[in-house]
C-alpha cells in the first residue's frame, strides 16, 4: 500500500528529506512556514503555516490523509507537534515534546546524562539566577562553555578562554537575561557529529559529519547554525579513528537505552578530546546541514525506515555509498548578526547539477528562502546550500565550488570548509593534542 507522508518544515534539512522520499512509494505533502521551492517542486502538496501550530498542522495532516509525518525543525518538537499528530492518529518520526527534551532543555540533558551515567558527560551546574551565575564564573579556576538552557537555533553558546573572556561572557548573560542557564567545563579537541536513527529499540548510524559554526573562514566570529560540512568516504572523519567513531556510537546506544521509548532522530554532537569522545549536546532531529551530507548518500530508502518504525518492527541495516561529501552554505549578507535579507536568488538546481564530473554529483538544497512574486527571495536565514558528493573530500570540495561559481551578489559563503589546508589542520590539532 503507497504511503502518504506529511513532512513538517521548510529549510535545507527538510529539503534533504523531500529528496529522501522522492520516487518511494509515497505520495508526499509539506508544510512549513516558508514556501521552499526545492520541496514544492517534489511534494503533491504544499500548505503555507506556522510549523509549531500543532493544531494547523494536525489539520492539514488529516486533509492529505497522512499514515506518516516527518517532523524536521526542534521548535515544532517541542511545541507538541509530534504528540497531536500520534493523537490523531497519524504516525510521527519524531519524539514527542517530553523526550525532545533530551535537546530543547539542555539542564535536563545534562542532569539526564548524570542520572543515567551515561559517558562523555562533563562537569556542569545549572542556575536559574544571572548573578549565580555570574558568580561561579567567577570562581572557577578553568574555562567554561555558557549555555542557554533552552533553545537558541545554535547561536546561543559561548565560550570562555575561545570566543570570550570572562567579563564578557557575564555581560552577554545579563544582557540576555535567560531564565536558566548551564555553565560547564569546555572541552578542547575536534567537533564532529554522528546522526542515529531510532524506534522500537533500534539505533541506526549515519557517517560521522563535522559542522563549522563559526561566521567566517579561518573559524572566526560569532557562531551560526551552520555554514557548512563535510563527510569522507568511510564511517569516520580523517582526523578519528575507527574506535572513535564506535565510541561515539557506544555513547548513542547508551543514551538510547536509558530514553526507553523514543522514536525519531538523535544526533550526537561530540568532541574528540586528547581523553577520549565527550558529548557536547544531544539534539533530537537531523541536523542542519549534517542531514545533506549523510541523506543524499544514504542508499536505504528511508521510507522503509519510517514504515518499520510505524510498525513497531527493527530498523532496517543502513547501507551508504562510499562517497564524501562537501557542504557550503550561502547566507545573506550581514549574517548571523544583521542579515540583509530580500534578495532575490539566481541560482538553481539545474545550473548547481553542471558542475558535476565523472560519476561525481553537485546539489543544491534550498534553505530558509520564500518562493513568491514569480522568483526566489532570501530571508534573514540562511539561504540555500550547496553539496558536492565525490571519490574523496577534496574532490567533493572542487565541485562545490564549481557549482557555487556563478553565485551572485547578496550572499556569502565560508569557502574554506573541505578544503584539503583546513581539513589538515584538523588532522594536525588531533596529532598534538594525541602526542602524536
């Protein structure tokens, strides 16, 4: 019987999925608060509202007559999207808003991870007071990371002795004033992500990923949601090792197993110190851009993972192809901090597909942009992100630039990332940290 799947959301990520899905036995719809013109163009339907209205959404679920939904974004998670869709009888990848928690409360996940002895855990206080806060900066002797404990769109983070100093981390907490905050020992070593899928029990891993927060080339400015990623051929990235990528995933059956009845993503995002994998946080979705580089390479149809998970069966064996894979982001002008958006985009996915040779393949993922008046608009989000899939990082890395080539006026790009420079520098600060 064909599948009718409602995906909630409209940024890359979710265009990532609509590209999961396209020619499965599914008749797709979306809905999102943006017109997304890549998931347009694959969905039977497209209804334009507020992804955490659980109650539109549910709505609009019932009219396409949905048997499975896909929840993309952390905010509709935690808005209960996931539960009034299970309440209406339509199954939802994706956890409800009480264990997507295990994200969108980052005091509980820490006190989670305690609790449950879970490893890679670091040595963390909460407060629900400023100048507490402020006063156990003070009074620590070692440098610290600054959470918000809610959600931030990843922009939320400071850290003391890299980003700040500790003045001016307790002049951004007072000038934010969160309710509840997390300060906890900073981990140095090398970022990298492993996205686990998860129902019934079953934890199926994706190729470890590493995302580059930062604003600008070289690693520097204020943090983002993410201007870009890359993947290698195999499991690990080039600066871990086989044992590091099980570690991580070790640290993922640990936690799966202490959430009990979970159902969706959880991506973890670790650190690779000189002692060992530690955990930096947990989200409870693919991430954004992580999902570009692992879907598009992921050879099990990913409808037959949201069926089994539907029908309370093991996941099936992931199989990727042995591609890596480069991701750069185009954002607009003044991004993170006063992006200029409105500008209207020349780029598409026929002209982003040239730029592949050979058995290579170059896409293009629209993002936070909004299709009307007969073009495509950026938004104050980022924009749209190209995807270069090849042989190796390196080559993956030419045809991204290829394709981002023609790329107008209006936006910018970190072109660094993939790079065969910043990925030895990677490489090197594992070996020094390692004594290597």
């Amino acid at each position: 019987m064909s599948e009718t799947v409602l995906l909630v959301g409209g940024g890359g990520r979710e265009h990532a999925i609509a590209r999961a899905l396209e020619g499965s036995d599914c008749d797709l719809y979306a809905c999102a608060g943006n017109r997304n013109p890549g998931i347009t163009r694959i969905a039977a339907g497209f209804e334009t509202l507020d992804a955490t209205n659980a109650s539109a959404v549910t709505t609009y679920a019932e009219e396409v007559g949905a048997t499975l939904a896909v929840v993309g974004p952390e905010a509709p998670l935690q808005a209960g999207v996931a539960d009034a869709l299970s309440e209406a009888g339509v199954f939802p990848f994706g956890p409800s808003a009480e264990a997507a928690r295990i994200e969108t409360d980052k005091a509980y996940q820490r006190r989670f991870m305690r609790e449950h002895d879970i490893s890679g855990c670091p040595e963390f206080e909460t407060f629900e007071s400023t100048e507490e806060a402020c006063e156990y900066i003070d009074s620590s002797t070692t440098d610290l990371a600054v959470k918000p404990a809610g959600l931030t769109g990843g922009k939320g983070v400071k850290v003391i002795g890299d980003q700040v100093t500790k003045e001016e981390a307790k002049a951004y907490l007072r000038e934010e004033e969160y309710e509840r905050i997390v300060l906890e020992e900073r981990f140095v070593g090398e970022e990298f992500t492993v996205q686990g899928l998860v129902a019934n029990g079953s934890l199926r891993v994706t190729p470890a990923v590493q995302d580059h927060k930062r604003a600008y080339e070289g690693d520097e400015g204020p943090n983002t949601g993410g201007m870009g990623s890359y993947s290698d051929a195999g499991l690990e990235l080039p600066f871990m090792t086989e044992d590091d990528y099980r570690d991580a995933v070790s640290i993922l059956d640990e936690t799966v197993a202490a959430l009990g009845d979970y159902t969706g993503v959880l991506y973890g995002q670790f650190m690779l110190t000189a002692d060992g994998v530690k955990v930096i946080e947990f989200n409870a979705r693919f991430g954004d851009p992580e999902a570009m580089n692992t879907l598009p390479v992921m050879n099990t149809d990913f409808l037959d993972v949201l069926v089994a998970a539907r029908e309370g069966e093991e996941l099936p064996q992931l199989s990727f192809a042995p591609r890596a894979t480069v991701c750069k982001y185009a954002v607009p002008e003044g991004y993170p901090v006063d992006p200029q958006g409105g500008t209207r985009i020349a780029v598409d996915e026929e002209s982003v597909a040239r730029a592949a040779t050979g058995n290579a393949e170059a896409a293009l993922f629209y993002a936070s942009v909004d299709e009307r008046d007969g073009g495509i608009y950026t938004t104050t989000s980022r924009a749209f992100a190209v995807v270069g899939i090849a042989e190796s990082i390196a080559q993956a890395e030419e045809i991204a630039e290829d394709a981002l080539s023609e790329v107008e006026e209006g936006v910018r790009i970190r072109h660094d990332i993939g790079t065969e420079d910043l990925v030895r520098s990677r490489i090197d600060h594992m070996s020094d940290l390692r004594g290597e």
